[in-house]
C-alpha cells in the first residue's frame, strides 16, 4: 500500500517539477498518512506547502480510486484566510489533473453558503475560511472529512478564540497544519495547534504550560539557577522528542542554498463597496463613448501616418490613472474634499453619523492595505511579542514596501503603521529625498537589522540601488512598463543576496489592473501604446480592447490568484526529511540539543514504530 502511495504521488505531479525537497515534505506527507498521524508542515513562506498539501490529497484520491474496496471517499476540508481561497482553487487547478481533484470554493453570503452546500457531494475538495467555520461550524462540524488542512494554522494559536473552538470540533481522518511560524509569541501556540491535530497528545493546557512553558520561562531568566537552567534543557529536550516526528521545517537558506531564488507571488483582493462603487461610476458608457469617439479622432486619413493627438491620448492616459489609483486606496482618487454629489452617492454605504474622509481612512477601504498587514505579520513583522513575559520571538523577514505614489506611502504609514502596527520599525525613500542623501538611507537600512521595513516609491528606489539586506518585496502598485518592476526587484534579488527573495504583487480582481497584468498581446505597457511616439498610433491598441480595459469590474471576467514558482534546479543536498533543523529552526535562539545523526535516527522509521508500540 505504501507503494502504490508514491506511485499516486508520482502521477499526480509528474506533469511539473518540484524540488527535490518538495519530494521529500510529500514523502513525509505520506509517512504521516500511512500510519494515521497528523502533522504540521512547518516549511519557511514560499517553499511551496500548498503544492505538497495538494499533492498528498490528490496521491490519497487516486489511491482509494485504484484499490479494491468500494468505500466512499470523503471530501477534504481546506481552511485558509478568506483572501487565500480563490489562490488555493487556482494552485490546484495548476498543479493536479482535474480528473483527480474537483473545488468549491464554500464562500459568500449565508444564502449563498446553503445553496453551495447542496454541491458537496459533486466535489471532493471544499476550500473555505476560518471565519466561514466559524459562522457554520454547526454544519461543517457533522461531517468526517478525509483532510482537514489548516492554512496559515498559527491562526488557532489562541486556544481560546471563537475561531479556534469552531475549528477543533471539526472531524477528520486526517488532519494537518501548514504554518511558516508555528511559534509566534510563546510556546503555549504549540499546544494550541497539537491540541487540534492529537487532542490530550500534550496534555492539557494547564499540565503543558507547567511541565514545558514554565521551565522553559524560567531557563531564559539570565539570574537563573543552574537547577532552573538545566530543567529548562530537560524540559526542551523532552518537547522536542515528543513532537519532532509530527512536525517538518525547512529554511529557505537549507534547501535553496545554492541559489537564492525569486519568487513571484500574486495576490488578489476584491475591491471593497466603496472602491466598487466609485469604479463602476467611472467606468460608465459616458467614459467609453468618450474614448470611442478620442480614438476615431486619432485614426490616420487619407492614409496618413497621424496618431491621435495629444490632447486625446493624455485624457485616455489620466483615465487610466484614475481607475489604478483607486484599486489602490479611494482616498488617492477622492483627495481632502468630498464632492456633494459623491458624498451622497457613498453615504448609503458608509455609517450615517460619521465624516465620510475620516471613515475612507479605516483599513477595511483599501484591500490591499489588509493584504499587506498580513503579509507582515507572516514574515514576522509586527506581531507584538512583548505582551507575554514567556514570549518567544522567531527569525524576522525584511521587507521593501514599493508603490507608485508617494501618496499612498502616506496612507500606509497613517492608516496603518500609525494606527495598527506601531512596533513595525521602517525608514522611507522617495522623491522628496535629496539625491545625495538617498544612499545614507540604504546604507542605514543594510546596515541595521534592526529595521523591518523601507517604504520606497518604485521610481526613486527602482534603479541603482542595492538592498540585499531584504527578501521579501510588495509591490502595492505595479509600473506601467513591467521592466521598472523587475529593475526594482533586482535591488533585493542581486549578487550578495543569500536568502530566497519573495516577491508580492498586490493586484484588484476584475479590475484594470488585473487586466493590465495579464494582457500578454502587450508586448509594451500600455502607457507606451498611448503615449510613446515612437508607436504607429493610439489606433495600434485595438478599440474593443482599450475599451475593455474601462469594464466593470462586475461584468469582467472572474480572476483567480496565480503564484509562479521561479524556474530552478532541484536541491542536490543529500539531506533528507527529518534532518532538519527542527524546533530549533522554529523557536530561534535556543542552543540546539541535537546533532544531524540524532534526528536522522530519530526519524528511523522502524525504531520510531517500535517506540509507539513499546
């Protein structure tokens, strides 16, 4: 049976390549399946855990399609935050064959929800949000999934959240937790998680805090004793045994040592009401009518090489503009004064008693300002470790923050480093900094590891500039021409980087944006086919096409997330799953208890096998 699991797998993913220790986390995927036990994926962000997730659920469907029994197959439950459901349908629907695997996406209104509910049983992969188990944990919670993967699982940390109840009464054959930090404040997160994996695995909240947190506490006093020290080592050491063989991390820096790679990561938000509102307004039949009849204008006569004028391309170009600038934030496009008639337009979505620009700055307005406080908080940044005494911080990323406008670095360091991520420490760069001092800035971030963030606008901070201190790039906005984005992200992703540098583009779904993105027909951006003059003319961008480009974001085709794994060679380092680096890796700056042979040897299947039954 074993076999025909990584005959499965292999099948499954035979299609595309993965890293050799992509392999290796599938094989483990497939240890843990064989014998009935539940894990967390722990791998560093962008290592690929959803694609290992999905290829053990897929090898596990073809299995139980080729055996012999005639047992029913459960769907397997997928649980993520909500702005990662349509990413996962897409991964999937990229990754495995759909003969083998058939998403829902289990979302929207309750009305929607019950409706969705009556096609379970056509799909064998159902993909929600944990706020959606919350809400409907009362369905949910009556059926046995096969899987029951936690994305981002750090999210039930709290054992005692509405959120992390709903989710333990949910049942499973088998259970799993996909977390780049697993660990984020203290080591009581770690029970939270086994708690839903293998309730009583760790004893009870009270029995683990005091035979693991309290000693582990006290060891990090510098005034400790030797006996406090030595039973925090003891302590460590029996923790780590007891769940090492249920958890695997691996560091970019372990398995991508070779060399470092770029990872391009879309991710896309839907436009909140008030952007939706404003975007559809503007992209009324009086815009399209306008451009129709700017485009006519400039059509060559009497076959004449004359482009549309000038006038006629900059009133197409400031439209654009427009329609970018508010899948960004509505106050780009807004400004300090509400007109009345627009004032009154938003009203009925806004609350009655409140002053209509003050309320545009709430986060909620701007989807992508929520993205990038996720994302923040993923790499580490911003999570306030200092309200618990036992706190126990990991290893940090370091971000470059790029967008367009100067305007909207004001907005991110306003409405939400101000606001919503105080501890976030962070330095900017953009047009308003003298030339001669822009070095000094990214000397200083280099240089101090201390600072998470570098605000920059893509223009000043774009070309000539090397921050290899930083692997982790978003892009809020995107250049019109690509090239500008790429030069920008060339300044982290260079000779001197060392770690694996993760690319964020931030991108509104069914939007100019999106459309602008995926247009591959433009072998230039769209800024050069209106206003370059080196270009036949603005008729050379096809009518229906630029047109298009102003569409409704209702009437547009639904976009799904795409992720793009860059282009590389499969790690040839002979280590293998269960030689990692272990809770070490996780907890950070605690000495290491073991050496590469013990975890091998803890690992051993069959010793591990002969120490659960003896």
């Amino acid at each position: 049976m074993y076999e025909n699991t990584f005959e499965c797998i292999r099948n499954c993913i035979d299609k595309f390549g993965v890293f050799r220790y992509q392999q290796e986390g599938i094989n483990w995927l497939a240890f843990l399946k064989r014998f009935k036990l539940h894990g967390i994926l722990c791998d560093d962000m962008g290592l690929g855990k959803t694609l290992q997730a999905s290829a053990i659920v897929a090898s596990d469907i073809a299995e139980r399609r080729t055996s012999s029994s005639n047992e029913d197959i459960q769907p397997s439950l997928i649980v993520c935050p909500s702005t990662l459901v349509g990413h996962w349908a897409f991964e999937i629907e990229k990754y495995i064959d759909v003969s083998v695997i058939s998403t829902l996406q289990y979302t929207g209104s309750a009305q929607e929800r019950t409706s969705l509910r009556e096609q379970f049983d056509k799909h064998n992969v159902i993909i929600t949000s944990y706020d959606v188990i919350r809400k409907d944990i009362d369905v949910l919670g009556q059926f046995l999934w096969n899987y029951c993967i936690l994305d981002e699982g750090h999210i039930i940390k709290n054992a005692k959240s509405k959120i992390t109840a709903a989710v333990k009464q949910l049942k499973a054959q088998h259970r799993l937790i996909l977390s780049g930090t697993p660990i984020q404040n203290n080591i009581m997160d770690l029970w939270s998680l086994f708690d839903f994996l293998m309730p009583g695995f760790l004893g009870t909240e009270r029995q683990f805090q005091a035979t693991y947190g309290k000693p582990l506490l006290a060891a990090r006093d510098a005034k400790c004793s030797a006996k406090d020290a030595e039973a925090g080592v003891l302590a460590m050491e029996a923790l780590h045994k007891q769940v090492m063989p249920f958890l695997l991390r691996r560091t970019k820096d372990e398995v991508l040592s070779d060399l470092p790679e770029k990872i391009i990561q879309d991710r896309y938000c839907d436009l909140s009401p008030v952007q939706l509102k404003l975007y559809e307004q503007f992209s009324g039949s009086h815009v399209r009518q306008e451009i129709s009849s700017m485009v006519k204008l400039g059509e060559p006569t009497h076959n004449e090489g004359h482009s549309a004028s000038p006038k006629a391309s900059s009133h197409v170009f400031q439209a654009l503009q427009y329609l970018l600038k508010l899948c960004s934030h509505p106050l780009l496009v807004v400004g300090d004064k509400m007109p009345e008639v627009l004032a009154s337009q938003l009203s009925e979505l806004l609350p009655t008693s409140s002053d209509i620009i003050s309320e545009l700055h709430k986060l909620h307005h701007s989807p992508k300002l929520v993205a990038l406080q996720e994302i923040l908080e993923e790499c580490g940044i911003g999570v306030d470790a200092s309200s618990s005494e036992n706190a126990m911080s990991v290893g940090q990323h370091r971000v470059l923050i790029f967008a367009q406008h100067k305007a909207l670095l004001d907005i991110i360091e306003r409405d939400l480093f101000h606001s919503h991520m105080k501890n976030v420490t962070y330095l900017r760069l953009d047009g308003s900094v003298e030339p001669d001092k822009r070095f000094e800035i990214v000397k200083a971030f280099n240089s101090d590891p201390t600072i998470d963030a570098l605000l920059l606008t893509t223009h000043v901070g774009g070309l000539g500039l090397n921050l290899t201190s930083a692997d982790t790039l978003v892009f809020m906005e995107h250049d019109w021409n690509p090239m500008r984005d790429l030069q920008a992200m060339d300044r982290a992703h260079r000779l001197g980087q060392k770690k694996v540098v993760n690319v964020h583009r931030l991108i509104m779904r069914g939007t100019l944006e999106e459309k602008v993105m995926n247009l591959q027909k433009f072998k230039l951006s769209v800024a050069n086919a209106v206003i370059n003059a080196e270009n036949a003319s603005l008729k050379t961008m096809n009518t229906d096409q630029l047109l298009d480009l102003f569409a409704s974001a209702e009437t547009s085709t639904k976009g799904t997330p795409t992720s793009k794994r860059a282009d590389g060679k499969s790690d040839d380092d002979p280590k293998l799953m269960g030689t990692g680096k272990g809770l070490k890796a996780i907890l950070g700056g605690l000495e290491e208890l073991w050496d590469q042979s013990q975890y091998t040897e803890e690992y051993n299947l069959t010793q591990f096998l002969a120490k659960l039954n003896g």
